[in-house]
C-alpha cells in the first residue's frame, strides 16, 4: 500500500519514470493475454517481468508483486493439471499416487496462499499506474 501512496504523490514524474512505469504495464499486460495452460510461454513471460529493469521503488514493488503473484496463479495451475491428471483417487490408486496427490494438493494450497498475499500489490498497483501513465483513449471526450 505504501508503493500505492508513492505513485499517487506528485504530477506527472519525469520521462524515465513514464517510460518505466508504461513498459511495466505492457509486460503485465502481455503476461496475463497468455492463455491458461501455456505454462512455459507463462513461465517465459513471468521470467522476463522479473528480470525488468525499472528505475524507482514503487515501480519495482508493483513489479515484484505481479512477478510473484502471476508466479504463484502459474505454479497453482500446473499442480491443478497434475492433480488433474493423476485423477480422483480409488481403491486401485497406487501410494505413489496418492503421494503425489497429496503434495500436488499442498502445492497448490501454499501457491494460492501466495496469489492472495501478492494479489493487492499487483492488481492496486497496476491500476494506479494505468490511471496515471495509460495513454488517453480516443473518442472519450
């Protein structure tokens, strides 16, 4: 919430911040246009949101927020497509399975407990910076 504060404080910034601050944007943006079961593509895509050089710490903490919160979403997906996979278990289900069930349902648990503690960093962060650096729509005035 505090790196919220700071992108709300002061008018305009300087060019380097706008430019930061719109890149961040496209990155989150073209993160979440990945469809659902593309895990490497998303993986790729969450690598490269990290790895963004931003200049500023709110910007770096929204960055991080989103890299660590669309981390998780991926990380409890794949767990969702192995458990998923292995299925619901029965009689004839081995103790192996069921073992990998197990820790596929505790990974996912731990991965959406991560989604929501990043979640407000990231999805607050992202609108505040869309509202301030998002470029005016046309034939809104």
């Amino acid at each position: 919430m505090a790196a919220l504060g700071v992108l709300l404080v002061g008018c305009g910034g300087d060019d380097s911040e706008a430019n930061d601050a719109r890149l961040l944007l496209d990155r989150v943006t073209a993160l979440e246009g990945v469809p659902e079961q593309a895990f490497e593509a998303r993986m790729e895509r969450v690598e490269v949101l990290r790895a963004l050089p931003l200049r500023g710490e709110a910007l770096v903490a929204v960055r991080d927020a989103c890299a660590e919160m669309h981390g998780a979403l991926l990380e409890a997906d794949i767990q969702q497509a192995l458990i998923r996979t292995i299925g619901s278990p029965t009689e004839e289900t081995s103790r192996e399975d069921l073992e990998r069930l197990e820790r596929a349902f505790t990974a996912a648990e731990a991965a959406a407990g991560r989604v929501v503690t990043h979640r407000d960093g990231c999805v607050d962060g992202t609108a505040a910076l869309r509202a301030r650096y998002a470029p005016a729509r046309r034939g809104s005035e």
